[in-house]
C-alpha cells in the first residue's frame, strides 16, 4: 500500500464529497470497524453516522485540504472549511486529521483537531 497515494485520496473525497454535502464516497475510505473521533472530546463513532449527521446540519461548505505528511501507515492531513448551517448560522473551521490506513489503503483510525474561528 502506497500511504501518500491513500492519502491523497482521502483528502480529494474528503473535500469533493464535503464541497456536494454527498457522504456517500466518503464513507467508503474508511475500514468497517475504523476508529473515528471526530473531536478529542467526543466519544468514538461510525464515520458514516458523523457524516451523515454532519452533513444533514449543512446547506453548503467550501473546504480546502493541504498535502499529506507521511509516517509509515500514517498521515497528517490539514483542512480549512467554511460552511452555511441550515438554522442560518455558519462556522469557520481549521483542522487536522491524523490518519492510519491498512494495507488496502482504507483508514482503520482517524483522529481530528479542530477549532472555530
């Protein structure tokens, strides 16, 4: 497996499927009993049902992903997004999300830090 090229990959799905609010590739990258948490503070949950949830409280998101750093079976993965909430509001985000993947190029485990501006 190829950690850059499954790197890379991630973080196109990641911004096309965030930018059309569709998660249906996304969910897709990941390992069917990956790791997802989508903040430090929050308990660990099925990708699917972050991105479905996530994706149903936004009307729209312009997202920006950065290069992959890689180690090993491991990535680094910065990301900017701006995004329209359906209640009107809306949220500047810059993260990272720290990535495994096994031997197939999916993600066994995903970690994100993130903040509002």
């Amino acid at each position: 497996m190829d950690t850059r090229a499954a790197a890379r990959r991630w973080a196109e799905t990641w911004e096309r499927g965030w930018r059309a609010l569709d998660p249906s590739e996304i969910v897709a990258l990941y390992d069917e009993g990956a790791l997802f948490l989508s903040s430090p503070f929050r308990p660990p949950e099925p990708p699917r049902d972050y991105v479905e949830r996530v994706f149903g409280e936004e009307e729209s998101a312009e997202c920006d992903f950065g290069e992959p750093a890689i180690d090993g079976d491991r990535a680094a993965v910065e990301w900017c997004a701006t995004t329209r909430l359906r209640d009107g509001g809306g949220e500047k985000l810059a993260g990272v999300s720290l990535l495994r993947f096994d031997g197939e190029g999916r993600v066994v485990e995903q970690r994100d830090f993130w903040n509002l501006a």
